[in-house]
C-alpha cells in the first residue's frame, strides 16, 4: 500500500522519505572495524559466507539493547542490508529499524569525497 502513497501523504503519516547517502571507502578503510565508535557493543557472528553476513549485537547503544545486521551482496557492485534493533534507554523502549542499499561507483574517489 505504500508503494502507492505520494510523498506527501507519507510525510503526512510521519514515514520518512529515504536518504541517499555517497561516501569513499579506500583500502585503508576496510581493515577498520565498521563497528568502531561503539565499544560497549559486543558483536557475534551468526553467518558469514562470500554473499552473507549476518551479526548479533548485546549491549549496545540504545541502553541493555541488542541489533541484528544482515548484509547480503546481490553481485559484484550492489549490496543491501537490513538493521533491527531493540533496547530501552532512560526508561523509553527503543526500536530501530533500517533498510540499506549500497552500489559500487568506481575505482577512483570523486573529488568532492576524498
């Protein structure tokens, strides 16, 4: 049914239009951590393939919470993932829940990325 909503009326009921974000990921980048920046989140690997990965996390940012992340490479140069996340902090329930796409652009940085 949403698929059919205009922009408006999802603005309207308070659905977020999705966000297109670029960024440049170089060699360097990919013995990092992708996880750095949260300590407190211990992470277990529930599967990992050459096209899947999928991990758990407790303890992490939203209070006692726990995440699940699933990364699933299409082919060579599409990606998609999905997030789901509970926990409770400062007395509120906390749901986060989030859809990814991600596409290969090139070899090279652009400019306006380095």
């Amino acid at each position: 049914m949403m698929d059919h909503m205009t922009p408006q009326q999802k603005a309207a009921m308070g659905i977020a239009a999705p966000k297109t974000y670029k960024m440049c990921v170089k060699e360097k980048d990919l013995n990092k951590s992708w996880t750095e920046g949260d300590d407190n989140c211990r992470w277990k690997i529930v599967k990992s393939t050459s096209s899947d990965l999928e991990i758990h996390g407790t303890a992490c940012r939203a209070g006692d919470g726990e995440m699940d992340v699933k990364i699933h490479a299409l082919d060579s140069e599409h990606v998609r993932a999905t997030l789901h996340g509970t926990g409770n902090e400062q007395g509120s329930n906390v749901t986060i829940n989030g859809d990814y796409t991600g596409k290969w652009m090139g070899a090279a940085c652009p400019a306006d990325l380095k």
